[in-house]
C-alpha cells in the first residue's frame, strides 16, 4: 500500500506514488466511448480498469452500501465498485477509484461522498476516490486533467458518438448479423490504437479520420426499406445510455424491431460547458469565466461540426443534430437557466427527436429523479399539446422496478408507434 | 376464428372471436400464479368449438402475457392497444376509457389525439389494493362493496400508492370509524389514484367507459367514479363483457394474421406450461428437517415462566397492545408468568375485542385473580385507556424494550415487524437512542404475506411453511409491497413454484427491514444482542432469513407476537411497586386514574362512534368522537388541542409564528397598489422569500395577492395537472396555489424561476434543489388556466445583489415600463426587508429559548425546509409537539449562529447547508434535541439525513426523522416525538 495523504479537510489524496503503483477502477457508461477515454487516460501513464459486471449483486451491493433513496444510478455506480473491490480479483491496497462529478445543484454532484461513504462502510477508507470533473473539484497531486488530456478526451468522446450514432441506422437493416457490430468494434480498437501512437486527435486528422469512418461505415450491406419505427432514448445521462441502467434498453428496442436514435455525449458536455456562460448571463458573475467557457464551448461546437459534416458526406445516413440546434428548440418552453441534471437539453432532444421525424420516445430516469420531474415528466404535456402525433413514455428505472413493467409500457408506445406512419 | 387470451396479474381471461366479431366462448377465472397451465386449462375448454380441424388465429395480451407469449411463440399483444381497438369497434363515440384491473390501472383518451396511458412503478389504488384492504377490515371484497353502498361520509385517505392509503386507514378504525365510511373512502381512494395518477392535466369529460374487474363487479366503485366525475348514465358506460375487454380486443387484433389450426395452437401453449425459467441463486432456507428442528429448539428456549393459570390465585397485571391491525392482550402474574393471552385481527375495531377479552378474562379467574394494574400500547391506546380506563398507556417503544429486557437483559437492538410496520430501536445506555420505523413506502410486512396467501389461496400459516424448505427461493427485491407485487409478478412469469414464491417473501420482507429501513451492512452495526419479535418473527421462515441476512444468531421470544402487550404489564407492574422497583427505570408517562373497568362495570359499557368536522380553525380536521357509558368521551383524528377545549398544553411554537408573519403579508403595504394585483403563490421557495418580494412589489406599487391558504381542498384543486406522481407533496400543492390566484383574477401571477438562494456563508454552494429551482416552468406547461393568464416566471438570481438589482430593472422596464430607478430603489428595499425579516425570526427564537430556559423545558428543534411551516405540508405537526409539552424553534433561526465547516457530503444547498449547522448548534445545548421533517420523495434528503445523524450522533444526541406527505395521520410521528421524549426523560 501507498503511503497515505490526507489534504487539509480530511480528504484522501491520489499521491503520484498511487499514479505509478495503484489501478484504477472507473464505472462504464457508454461501451465504446468510455473504452476510448480509457485509452486516453492510459497513455498518460495511468492503470484503468472498465467494469463491465452486470449482474444482479450489483443492486444489492448498492442497497447495502447506499442510502436507498438515492439516485439509481448512484447505487448502480457504487454497488458496481464495491462489488468490484470485494471481487477478490484485485490488490485492494493497490487500487484507486475513478469517478465523474458534474457540479450543480443535482444530487449527482454528491455520488462522490456518497462512494466514500460506502467505503468508509465497508471498513475501505484506505482506498482513494478520484474526482474527474471540469468544476475544478477536488484536486489531487497524483491526477490531473491537462488541457491536452481533456482535448484527447473529447476526440474520442466524439468517434464515440460518431460510431454510436453510425451504428444505431445500420444495424436494425444489416444483412448479415453482427456485421454492424463488427464494424464498430474494429474501429474502437482501430482509434485506441491511433491514439497510443498520437494520431487521430487534432482536428484537421479528426475530419480526415470521420469520414473514413462514415465511408466505412456506409459499407455496411443493410436492407432498402428503412421501415422500423424509429425510437428515440432520453433521459438521465446514466440509464439513458448505460446497459446496466436500463436494462438493455437499446437491444430490447432492437429486438422488438425498432430503430433507436440516441442522442450523444457530445451536446450534454457542451451544455454543461455552456451553463457557464448563462450563468454570467443571467445573475452577472466573472466576465472571464465566461470568456474561459465561451471559448471551450466553441472548440468542442467545432468538432461536433466536424462530425455532423462527416455524416453528411453520405446521404444515406441521417445527420445528428447541432448544439445551436437544441437551443433554438427549446425557447418557449424551458429557459437556458434550467441547468440541473440534464436540464433543458433533455427536453430540446425530444424537440429535435420529433423535428427529425423520432416522434416516438422513451424519456428514461431514476426512480424520483429530481430535474426530471421537471425537464422529462414535466414537459410531456406540453409536448403532447404542441405535437399530438408525439408519443412518448416516460420509464422510470429503480432497484425494485421489474424488467416486465418497464418492458410492458414501452411496448405500449411501440404499439402506438406501429400505427402511425413511420417518420422520416 | 381469433382467439384472444389476457393474462393479467391476477386473473385469466380467454375469449373466442368467430369472424363477424360475435363472442362464441369467454372464460374469467383468478389463476393463483398457475398462470400458463390457467390459460392453457381454459383454451382446451373451447376446444369444442374446433372441433371440425377450424383454424383460428390466436393472441396474448396482458401483463402477465408477456412471458407465456414468448415461451409459447404465439403473438402478443400489449392490453392497452387491444382495449383501445375493441372500444373503437363497439364504442366508436367514447371519450375516454378508465380500466381497472389487479394490479395496473389504465386510461385511454380518443379524439384529439389519442392517448394511452397506464400507472407508473409506483401506484396501488387497483384491484390488488382492494382486496388488500377488504383483508384488512375483514371483509371480502363483496362486503367491502354492500358496506360502501350505505355510508355517511368519506375520510380523506391517500390516494397515490396503497401502502399509504393503508396507513391512513388503520387509524381511522383504530379509532372508531365506521366501516361503511371507510369503505366508500376507499373506493374514493381509488378514484383520486385514477384521476391524479393518470389524468395529467387532460379533462376527464364526455363519454366514458369503465372496464376491468374491479369495476364491473363493485356498484360502490362505480357510484364514487360517477359522483366524483360529475356523469350521468348516459355519459358512464359499463358495458357487458366489460372485465374480458382486453381479451376481445387482443383476439380483434389478432385479425390478420396467418391462421393456423386450433391443436398446434393449444400444443404451443401446453409445452410452453412445462418451461420453468428463473434462475434464483438463492439458497433454500431450510435444506433438512434436522436442521430445522435444532433451529426450533434453540428458539423454543425464550419463553417466559410459565404459571398453572387453572389454580393460581393472587394479584394480575394487564398488558394491552392495541396494534394497527391486530390486538394482543396478556394477563400475568407479579413475576411474569402468563395466565392467559390473546392475540386476534381486531377486525376493525379494538373496542369490542377488548371488551370480550375482559369479559371473558373476568368469567374465567372470577375473585381468585385481583388485578393490581393495566396499561395499554399501540395505536389505539388512548381510545382503548378511556374506553376502560386504564392505569396508564406508554409509547409502543418503551413497551417493547421493557418486555425485551425480560428475557435478554443487554438488549441492544430490538426490531419488531409487525401487520402494518416495522420497528427497530437500539438501546444505548438504558434508553431509546435510535428509532427506524419503516416509512409508508416500505412496509413490506407481515400483513402483505398474509394478502399474498390469501390471494394464492393460502391460509397464511400454511402458506408461510411451504417456504422453509423451498429449493431455490425467488429472488422478489426489496423495496414497497407494490413492487413486490410485480415482483412476484415476473417470479410466477418465470414459473417459480408456490414455494419458492412463499420463501422469496419472507427473504423480501428481512431484506427490506435491514436495509430499507434500519439500512445497515451487516450485524455488527445492529448490536450484539438481538431481539426479534412481532407476529411476522412467529413465522420460522422470516426469522431463519432474519438469520441469515445478519449472519448471526437472535432471540426471539416464544411470546414474540405479544411483546407489546408484555411489555405494557411489566410497566404496570413496575409502576404499581414504586419507582424503586429494579428494572422499573423506562419511566413511563404514568397518568393515575382511575382504575380498570371492573366486571360489573362491562355490563353496562356502550361505545358509539360519531364522525364529525371539527370546526375549530379552517383545516376542518375529520375527528371522531367516541362516546361511552357514563359520559366518558374520547376524540380521535384531531390535530390540535382545540376541540379538546381549554387546560391543553400549548408552548411556544416558532413555525406557527413564522407562518402567521407570511401570510399577513398580502396587501398594498406601504404602497398605492395602483400598479395592480400581482398573486404570489405562498410555496416552496416562497416561505423563504415572500418577505423579499413583499416589500419589492408594494414599493412598485403593487397590490400583493397570496395563494388560499393550503389546504386538502386546495391540493385537490390542482391535483388533475401534477404531471409526476413521485414529486414531493410541497410541489404537489403548488398547483392548487396557482389555481387559487387565477381564481382570485390577479393581474400577474409572480414566480421566479431561482436555481440559486442566498449564499449565507455555511456551505460550498448556495443552490436551491431542482424542484423548487424550476417548478414554475413545469407550471407553466402543464396547468392550462395559465396560459391564458399572465404568468412571469423570470431566471433571478438574489445570491448576487448587484447583478438582480441590474436584471430586474431590465425586466420590469420590459415587462411593466417600470423606470429602471424606481426598480432599484425597490429592489434595495427588498433586501432590507428580507434581512429585517430573518433577523426578527432570530430574535423571536431568542426570546423562545429564554421562556423555555426559565420554565425549564426542553427544545425542539425542527429542522426542514421553511415550506415545512405550511400547516397542510407538516399536518400539525408544530402543534403536536407544543402541546406535548416542547418548545419549538426552526433551524433557520439559529443556522447562522455557527460558521461553514467541511461535511462529508457535498454541502452546496443553502436549506440542507442550514440544518447541518442548526444541528452542531443542537450539539453544542444540553437542552436542545432536533427532529428533522422529511418530505416524502425529497432527493436531497436521502443525502442529509444520514449526514445529519451522524453529526447528532457525534455529540450523543438523538436523531429524530419524520416523514410526512399527503398523509394525515400523525400515529407515527407521535410514536417518535413521545419516544424521544422519553429517552431525554421529558
């Protein structure tokens, strides 16, 4: 074990010594995304292991370590962790934890504390808990996100969307199963392998490298008709994409014969870098923080240009929508203020989803989900006044929640979906 | 031909289409989790009807369907589309369908824009629920209807989930009401569950048809349905077939589809009924009858001393437990032996029980038995001490530790799951330290098994032996009954046996107790010595589970289901030696009077129960007044001590004066008002900021127009356009507020969106939590009156001065034409007035503490958010506690008195960031105790309380939690506050 340091609050710091001797564990969300960030974080000397457990001790794991009222997705995280930790597959005295904190007034903020806690808990204290966040949260001497770290983690946030997205429109038509899939996979290890040697991440490669993917992609043999009701997933970040979360939920709207459309990564990072600036705009504040925001904002608006162009380049394949787009969207109905969880984003996607011919939806979220009360729930309504042939259900998703439950309803709205024309 | 089969949670349903839509067979039966052989023993009785080689299209639907659908390969078809497709056929001039089934209730809307609609994860008020609470009251469910047709008025009872509907009801019994009232208050229930749960702001209106079950057997339901939707007979449509709707409309829809012959159908079905699926990696409770045995034994070893009942002779002492739903009754000797028990449902209503039971006791020992003493627990104890006036009556907590201590003298950690709760309290230096009752939500107890065995066609004793030596128990999860009701759902989808379901619930139950509601990670946390009682602990199964959960071995008395009622006679006992008594030290509340209802006395007791309103103040609290001989007298069901008339305690009560101080803030204050009438909802955040916006808008000249005052009523108002049935019930009533100011015809109607509050200096951020951040925008989408009204909900942001007092200016120039100056000048005023505000509460506070210090009593602190002051959000709960004797002071009043200091949470919420200080406050004043109000489905919360808990258990003090919502019933809470007023030895 490390020797262990504490910062002035009491808090366990990530030492470099931790850096060169201690693994770190981080949960998964998005599969092909997150195994390129791994990647990332590898090639600053960093050990990552991605969970991919599934099991169902991961809940109970979570009930047992978490106060039960919490978010899903917190007892979802932590259980997977905890679980992990008492798996016996590793040096508990040489490994670290590796965690997302978004700031803002979410309960996400507080997963962090919530994972100490649990460690705490479990007799664990000794194992240190790294805050990956863009809030300038909690720094430790051991972690850090340079500005050249956090340019490499948003390229491959994109391939991620772009090959998440690319893979959503091919594979409900594929002729041969699995090839989707394939495709998919050898271009996760294809970028992996561009970045260990540097490549692929500046901007001008980027392009370059987009619409090889998009070329590539585009040979996929699928079926003519592109008849399957298109289906749209939104929600909370974490069962929105994440397997665990939602039960699978991609591949049951795949196995029901539908097509679904989810929206990236990409617009949710912009709009939690964008809360920044109406923040100022709103309540006045530090005019360079704003400035510091504004110009982030637009480097990572760049590349999702960069890749909506790359999708463009073949008629075949719907384009995803912008961030600007969103934001039009969404006036009238929820204002930029509205920053907590998935904030009005959540509702712009379902306005873009619609405007794109997607006027079926899941709204995904936990169990009580306090913004989503709000931006998913709440907004359902108006939706529903302003576009009648809209049809969404809202899923909510929970330790007790039952597959079958869930599963029943939404069939409920692909059974609807089935006797509306299809969109688009 | 179509076939149509509907598999729902509790019934089976098949039908026979021939081909102009004419029903040739239709079969309804319950399946008691047999649910593919059901279907299949149904289908070959048609078969009949094929039996010329006809082939027929088929079809599932329903949400037990799902899984035989898949298993057997046939079509499915969701039940909700079925249902709409065969309305649209029969019924083609509907408005709307409203279908009850077991477990799922539903709606559909035709014209503009269908709509389809079913009840989220988390809501009861279906058929399940109803046989759930004619199983309480004793009924069936044909009964529970006959009963509802002649009642004289309804309860208000929680309409969102059946569990809390549940603990509405218990009390209302236990205190007297009249069974026909609670059950059309049920069905009403039921009714407000459909409209509030599903409506979501569309008018129920026009045509309407009702189907399902539950609404095709029950007049009492439908009567509720037509009078609370206003219909006639000729807009209330209760078609014939109308429980086999879905079937119809599944085998409608199977048109189309390729037919094929009806034995290849029925061969898909039948080989789909020996598939068993579930792969449960639980391992069986018992996996020998030996082990078993040696686990009998060591139990079998707490019994309390036994005594020859037929030849004793000498003094008695009386223990009553009058539970939520049973009654248990022990008379023992001066040494504890028993000379006779009783342990019964009280069937509704604990008076005539009791009374039976003191019959009977005084017939059976006649003068060779005196009874010396009585004392009675539970939640009827006041009702049962006056109607026989009892020695005494003590908090059901402080009963159970005493009967505990009999048979483990160290008892550091008792859990009692009863009927209707659990309860679990450590013991810490000889007093209640820590009490966890299980929340509504989660009472995942011993009357739901009881439900599910009846249900499966059990007697629950049978039922729950069948489980302790099940192979491979079902993996149910652990949280409230309605999810393990679909829990149990998707077991009997995947073919788990009877046993194995029966195993799986008893695993549930333990499970939800440890961590639901005591939420520990393993037994070391819980304590050394471990009792374990209630009636639910007689069930071996529960307690081997118990067991095993824990990793350790328990007591759990032979009495164990009469632990209360034990517990009670050893006060009784201990009260009648004296003080000095040895084990006498849990101090009771003792109230000398006069004593037990003596054998002569019985013959003449008469009881009658009289619901009336209570007009004493605007609440209009529904109380019921029992009557009995001799003109003793009884009100149950109030809030306050009003209708008690004078002599009532009343202390000092901070949440009281804050919200007379809010709602006096109406008016043009020193203004002209000439601008016109600006409506303010008096809500979340409100209770924060009224002062601020107050003084803003009488500066402009403005007249200031508040919501009504929050009330049941009022909540109803605005119940149809809640869109989230889980939000808190503070945002719930929101809606109502709005209504009432667009009824009051305000000018403008002001609610600022404002993600951030006022950054006190305490915590790491200043935010407000999502609801109250941006409730107004929800508002604004979902409540149609507003739309047409003029609805400002602004971004504003008064955690920075400068930057409001520029912002709005801009925007009341924008909005009003107000000069930017004038603004400004108003906006400072608001500051002001707001800091003038806070300061004056601090003060009162102050001046509280005082009076408390010199009369020497203790203080309360109640920490919440200041929307907690809302009499209709914390349902009298400041009263209460006044009139027990606690002087009351908020944490806003003394929060800013500390400094921030780190939590181990993120502190970045200006309310949350409060109640961590007022707490260090607490911990740093002997006199001082701190209860914290909980909203039920607040998000932040589940982060503060256990922050909160272990900073009060940091400096020895006591955590107190209550939870409160919708409900208003206050038998918890009082359980609570009295048990801490015990431990402090108030």
């Amino acid at each position: 074990m490390a020797q262990l340091v504490y910062d002035k609050t009491g808090r366990l710091l990530f030492t470099k010594e931790m850096k060169r001797d201690y693994t770190l564990l981080m949960p998964q969300m998005l599969p092909v995304t997150f195994t390129m960030m791994k990647k990332v974080f590898e090639l600053y000397g960093y050990k990552i292991e991605m969970l991919t457990t599934n099991h169902r001790s991961i809940v109970e794991t979570g009930l047992k370590y978490v106060h039960n009222d919490t978010c899903y997705p917190a007892l979802l995280v932590i259980g997977q962790l905890i679980e992990a930790i008492n798996s016996g597959k590793y040096d508990v005295h040489k490994i670290g934890l590796l965690i997302s904190q978004t700031g803002g007034g979410c309960r996400a903020s507080n997963y962090i504390h919530l994972l100490r806690k649990a460690l705490e808990k479990a007799g664990m204290s000794y194992i240190p808990v790294v805050s990956v966040n863009l809030s300038g949260l909690e720094s430790n001497p051991g972690f850090g996100l340079s500005l050249q770290v956090i340019r490499r983690l948003a390229a491959g946030m994109i391939y991620g969307d772009l090959i998440v997205w690319l893979s959503n429109q091919c594979k409900p038509y594929e002729l041969e199963k699995g090839s989707t899939d394939t495709h998919a996979a050898m271009w996760t290890e294809r970028l992996v392998d561009m970045f260990g040697r540097g490549r692929g991440l500046r901007k001008k490669e980027m392009r370059a490298t987009m619409v090889e993917i998009v070329e590539d992609f585009s040979k996929i043999e699928t079926s003519d008709k592109r008849d399957k009701p298109r289906v749209g997933i939104v929600g909370e970040i974490y069962v929105k994409y994440a397997p665990l979360g939602n039960n699978g939920l991609e591949q049951f709207l795949l196995d029901e014969g539908c097509e679904p459309v989810v929206p990236g990564l990409t617009d949710f990072m912009i709009f939690k870098i964008n809360n920044r600036v109406v923040d100022v705009d709103l309540y006045r504040g530090y005019r360079v923080k704003k400035l510091v925001a504004g110009v982030f904002q637009r480097y990572i608006e760049g590349l999702q240009r960069g890749m909506v162009e790359a999708v463009e380049t073949k008629p075949a394949f719907r384009p995803m929508g912008k961030f600007s787009d969103l934001q039009k969207l969404i006036r009238g109905y929820l204002g930029y203020g509205n920053k907590m969880g998935e904030g009005w984003l959540l509702t712009a996607e379902m306005l873009e989803l619609i405007h794109t011919g997607t006027k079926n939806i899941v709204c995904t979220q936990p169990f009580g989900c306090l913004p989503n009360h709000v931006v998913g729930k709440g907004m359902i309504r108006r939706l529903k006044d302003d576009y009648p042939d809209s049809n969404i259900v809202a899923i909510d998703y929970d330790p007790g929640a039952t597959r079958i439950n869930q599963e029943n309803r939404i069939k409920l709205m692909i059974a609807n979906a089935g006797r509306q024309p299809t969109g688009g | 031909m179509r076939i149509g089969i509907d598999i729902g949670s509790t019934t089976v349903k098949t039908v026979v289409l021939s081909d102009t839509d004419e029903v040739l067979f239709r079969a309804y039966e319950r399946h008691y989790s047999l649910v593919r052989q059901k279907a299949a023993e149904q289908l070959r009785r048609a078969s009949a009807l094929f039996s010329g080689g006809q082939h027929a299209v088929p079809a599932i639907t329903g949400s037990a369907g799902l899984g035989v659908a898949k298993a057997s390969g046939l079509p499915f078809v969701q039940e909700v589309y079925a249902t709409a497709a065969v309305v649209r056929e029969r019924l083609p001039d509907a408005d709307a369908v409203i279908e009850l089934g077991g477990e799922d209730a539903k709606i559909i809307f035709f014209g503009g824009g269908l709509e389809e609609r079913m009840n989220g994860t988390c809501a009861g008020g279906t058929g399940a629920f109803i046989d759930q609470m004619a199983t309480l009251l004793d009924v069936t469910v044909p009964q529970l209807d006959e009963l509802s047709l002649r009642h004289e008025k309804i309860y208000p009872i929680a309409s969102r989930c059946g569990v809390f509907a549940k603990s509405d009801i218990q009390p209302i019994l236990n205190q007297g009401g009249k069974k026909e009232d609670v059950a059309a208050s049920i069905f009403q229930a039921v009714v407000d569950q459909t409209v509030a749960g599903l409506a979501q702001g569309r008018e129920l209106t026009g045509k309407l048809v009702f189907l399902g079950g539950p609404l095709t057997f029950l007049k009492g339901l439908r009567e509720r349905f037509i009078a609370s939707l206003e219909l006639d007979d000729e807009h209330a449509i209760f078609p014939f077939d109308a429980e086999c709707f879905a079937a119809i409309g599944a085998a409608m829809c199977a048109n189309g589809k390729d037919a094929e012959p009806f034995t290849d159908i029925m061969d898909k079905l039948e080989s789909a009924v020996d598939e068993s699926g579930g792969e449960s990696a639980i391992e069986p409770l018992f996996r020998t009858q030996e082990e078993y045995e040696a686990f009998a034994r060591r139990h079998a070893a707490a019994a309390p001393p036994t005594a020859d009942a037929e030849t004793y002779a000498g003094d008695a002492y009386l223990g009553i437990d009058a539970g939520s739903t049973t009654t248990k009754l022990v008379l023992i000797t001066a040494e504890g032996s028993i000379l006779y028990t009783y342990y019964g449902n009280n069937k509704g209503n604990p008076v005539s029980i009791i009374l039976e039971q003191l019959q009977t006791i005084y017939d059976r020992f006649g003068s060779a038995v005196s009874i010396k003493g009585s004392a009675v627990t539970g939640y009827g104890e006041e009702l049962i001490k006056n109607a026989f006036n009892l020695d005494m009556g003590i908090v059901e907590t402080m009963a159970h530790l005493r009967a505990a201590r009999h048979f483990t003298p160290a008892v550091d950690f008792i859990i009692d799951i009863g009927g209707q709760d659990v309860k679990c309290f450590k013991i810490r230096n000889g007093a209640v330290d820590s009490i966890m009752l299980n929340e509504a939500c989660s009472s995942g107890c011993g009357s739901f098994i009881e439900t599910f065995a009846v249900a499966l066609g059990y007697k629950i004793g049978d039922f729950a032996k069948l489980g302790l030596f099940a192979g491979a128990p079902s993996d149910l999860g652990s949280r409230c009954t309605v999810f393990m009701n679909s829990s149990v759902k998707q077991a009997q989808k995947d073919g788990a046996t009877v046993e194995a379901i029966s195993a799986g619930l008893s695993i549930s139950i333990v499970k939800n107790a440890i961590y639901k509601v005591i939420r520990a990670a393993s037994a070391d946390e819980l304590g050394r010595s471990i009792v374990v009682q209630g009636g639910t602990f007689l069930n071996d199964a529960v307690l081997r589970a118990f067991e095993r959960e824990i990793g350790a071995e328990v007591t759990r008395p032979a009495i164990s289901e009469l632990m209360g009622a034990y517990g009670a006679a050893w006060t009784a006992i201990d009260a009648a030696g004296g003080a000095s008594h040895a084990e006498g030290g849990t101090g009771p509340n003792v109230e000398r009077s006069p004593t037990l209802l003596s054998s002569e006395e019985l013959k003449n007791f008469t009881h009658e129960a009289r619901p009336v309103s209570c007009g004493g103040c605007t609440n209009n609290c529904s109380m019921t007044v029992n009557t009995f001989d001799g003109g003793r007298r009884f009100i149950s069901g109030n809030r306050c001590s009003k209708p008690l008339g004078a002599g009532a305690s009343s202390e000092p009560n901070l949440m009281k004066h804050k919200y007379g101080k809010l709602r006096s803030m109406e008016g043009s204050g020193s203004g002209t008002g000439e601008r016109g009438r600006v409506g303010i909802p008096l809500g979340l955040n409100m209770f924060e900021n009224l002062p601020f916006w107050f003084e803003f808008f009488t500066k402009l000249n403005f007249e200031v127009v508040l919501s009504r005052e929050s009330s049941r009523q009022l909540y109803i108002l605005g119940q149809r356009t809640i869109p989230s049935d889980t939000v808190c019930y503070p945002a719930k009533l929101m809606h109502g507020q709005i209504e009432s100011l667009l009824e009051a015809d305000a000018d403008a109607i002001f609610l600022p969106c404002m993600p951030y509050n006022f950054n006190e200096g305490i915590s790491d951020n200043s935010y407000n939590c999502p609801v109250v951040a941006y409730y107004p925008e929800l508002l604004a989408a979902n409540i149609p009156g507003v739309k047409k009204a003029r609805f400002l909900i602004p971004y504003f942001g008064l955690h920075k001065k400068r930057g409001f007092i520029r912002k709005s200016a801009e925007y009341f120039n924008k909005e009003f034409g107000i000069p930017a100056n004038e603004t400004k000048k108003a906006a400072k005023s608001a500051y002001k007035a707001y800091a003038e505000f806070t300061s004056e509460i601090e003060s009162v506070a102050d001046g509280y503490i005082e009076h408390a210090r010199r009369e020497g009593k203790h203080i309360l602190v109640v920490a919440g958010r200041p929307y907690h002051s809302d009499p209709e959000v914390n349902h009298g709960i400041d009263e209460l506690i006044s009139s027990l004797g606690l002087v009351l002071i908020t944490e806003d009043a003394i929060a800013r008195r500390l400094g921030g200091e780190p939590r181990r949470v993120l502190n970045q919420w200006t309310y949350q960031a409060r109640m961590y200080n007022a707490a260090r406050y607490v911990l740093e004043h002997g006199d001082m105790q701190f209860v914290q109000l909980v909203s039920f489905g607040c998000g932040t919360d589940a982060i503060t309380t256990d922050e909160l808990r272990s900073i009060l258990e940091s400096g020895g003090k006591l955590y107190t939690q209550l939870k409160i919502d919708d409900i208003n019933n206050l038998g918890a809470v009082r359980i609570r506050l009295r048990s801490l007023i015990a431990a402090i030895g108030g």
